[in-house]
C-alpha cells in the first residue's frame, strides 16, 4: 500500500504540489501535448552549453503562436544574466519555476515574468535576460497584449 502518512510531512507536501502543479500545466498547455510525436513541436534554443550545464527550448503546440521556452539548469548553482534568445517580443510570464518557496526551494528565479529585449542571440531577433534557478527549471509563455 501507499504511504500516504508522508504527505503530512512538509517536504513531501511540498513534492505533491509540484507534481501536482506540473500535470495540471501540461494539461492545460497544448504545447506540451499536441506534438509529442512530431519534430516541429521541439525546437532548441541552445544544447550546447556545456560550460553552465544548461538547456533551453522551444515547445510548440500545432498552432505555431502557441509555445513555451523552457530552461533547465542541471547546476547547484544559480546563474543569473542568462540571455536566451526567444521567437517574439512580448512579457514572458513564468508559468512554473521548480525552485519555488512553494514547492521547497530556495525561490530563486524572475519574479513571475520578464520582458524580452531587442537583443539578438540563439538565430532571434529577441531575448531574455534570465535568472536561472539551481538544479531546477522554468516554464515561461508569452503574454500578448491586444
């Protein structure tokens, strides 16, 4: 059986609401469902970066305007500054931040968003000047203004 007496204690509470967090995200964002199984749903932003141990992504749902950028550290150590380029110019609001206080962490990252900039990088014409959690990553949407 389960033991489900553990979510009573604060770290695995903490755990279960991330998960919990993350299943309801991908099932309210078409860009990490609708093309699991096809390459124009995954674009790289940067795989290379050895140096930082970072990745960056692009997911795209099958409408195109519909996507997420995704950066994942893979260090203990926070990096702040880390330009990414990014498809658009908008605010990029920060749908999940796996270091949050809320989830456990240490509540490191972009304060629930960031504006990109006319700085070229990555093959876009924009970018975003993040803060990187560590050990962790970030879920950001752009947030279009009519």
């Amino acid at each position: 059986s389960l033991d489900w007496h553990l979510l009573d204690m604060p770290t695995h509470e903490k755990f279960n609401k991330f998960v919990r967090d993350i299943n309801h995200l991908y099932q309210q964002e078409p860009a990490l469902y609708e093309q699991d199984f096809d390459t124009s749903g995954f674009r790289w932003i940067e795989a290379n970066d050895s140096d930082n141990s970072i990745f960056t992504y692009i997911r795209y749902a099958k409408d195109k305007s519909d996507f997420l950028v995704i950066a994942c550290n893979f260090t203990p150590v926070p990096r702040e500054k880390y330009r990414i380029g990014v498809p658009e110019a908008a605010h990029y609001q920060e749908l999940l931040n796996s270091d949050g206080e809320i989830y456990g962490g240490s509540n490191v990252g972009n304060y629930g968003g960031f504006h990109s900039e006319p700085i070229g990088t990555h093959g876009f014409d924009n970018s975003l000047n993040l803060t990187l959690p560590p050990l962790g990553i970030v879920i950001m949407k752009p947030r279009r203004h009519a």
